[in-house]
C-alpha cells in the first residue's frame, strides 16, 4: 500500500503478499480494481509495480457455507449438514454399544448352548481386539480424512452386524464382535466429532 499511494516503486526483494491475511472466511481482502482503473486512481503510481499484490488483492475465498464441489449453492450454511450427517452417525452407532447388545444374549445363548462366562470370554476377547485396532484406525482418519474413513467405518458396522444375525458357529463371534466394538464403542465415537472439528476450525477457526 505504501508503493501505491507514494509513488515508490516496490521492492523487488520483498515477498510478495500472502493471501493468509486475517479475514472473515467468504469476504473479498480488498475492493476488487482493474489496472485501468488504479491508473485512473493514481497516475503517478506505475501499474507494473502493483501487478502481484492486486491479484492478491482482489483475491476471494469460497464461500465456507457452501459445499466445496459437485452440488451447487445451498440456501443454508453446509457446516449444518456435516454435523447432521455426524449426529446421524453416531446415532446409528447405539446398536453396538452394551445397551443394545444385552437384549441379544439370551438368544444367543440359546442359540450356541453357551454359559453366561462362555458368551463373556468371547465377548471380552472381541472388545480387546477392537481397542488394540483402534490407535491405527485414529491414525487412518488423519491420513485419509473423515470423508473417506466413515463411510467405510459405516459399511463396515453394517455388515458385521448383519453377519451377527447369521453366524452359526460361536467360534465366529469374536470377530463379529470386534468389528461391531471397534466401529461403535470407536471409531463411529470418534471420527464424526474429528470430522466436525477439523471442518469448523478449517472453514471457521
């Protein structure tokens, strides 16, 4: 700006400007001008040495309300739809927790002739396994991001529920159980409130 209203021309040792200037995410970082029209403005300033900072200048960000591609502009503001889609999530996730579960043991008990202590074993042997995948599934959402991680977490959780209802072997149930335990008591918890963070602090923070 000092080059622009003095005269000077700029430095050519000096960086040029960051568009990481501190601003209200969706609103321009200066009034948008033509070189024609700075000229105007100013004749004394040269159009050659405000050329970088004016791209810069009248540079916009897209608009964090609205989806970043493919389904146009929302008369509403998107962060309301990714932490819909999230409280979803976690909803779907309930039928995998302890709660939920408890109702299925006397069928399963009968079904497999398995004591109480039989049917705890191997449910214990499943939620371990699922809390000793979970550091690895953490790591996976920063590696390939919410969008891709939970709706395989989703898919995931959906079979080995269905599997639940069709195993006929008790020697099956462990692993149904640690998938149904890693998606419900883990990753199902964990990556929709990543999902929410990360998107609000990039397109808010």
């Amino acid at each position: 700006f000092v080059s622009l209203f003095s005269g000077v021309p700029p430095d050519p040792t000096r960086p040029p400007m960051s568009r990481a200037v501190p601003h209200w995410p969706g609103q321009p970082l200066a009034i948008p001008m033509s070189p024609a029209s700075l000229e105007e403005m100013l004749p004394e300033a040269s159009p050659e040495g405000v050329g970088d900072d004016l791209l810069l200048l009248s540079a916009q960000d897209p608009d964090p309300a609205q989806p970043a591609r493919g389904l146009g502009r929302l008369p509403f503001f998107y962060g309301w739809a990714i932490v819909i889609a999230c409280v979803v999530t976690k909803i779907a996730k309930v039928y995998g927790t302890n709660v939920i579960l408890t109702y299925t043991v006397p069928g399963v008990l009968a079904d497999f002739d398995l004591s109480p202590g039989e049917l705890g074993t191997l449910f214990s042997a499943g939620t371990i396994g699922a809390g000793v995948c979970q550091p690895f599934l953490g790591r996976a959402v920063d590696n390939y991001g919410s969008r891709i991680c939970i709706p395989l977490a989703v898919g995931a959780f959906a079979a080995a529920m269905l599997a639940y209802s069709l195993v006929t072997q008790a020697l099956a149930l462990p692993f149904c159980y640690l998938v149904i335990r890693g998606c419900a008591v883990g990753v199902l918890e964990m990556y929709p409130n990543v999902c929410i963070n990360q998107w609000f602090s990039q397109h808010r923070g």
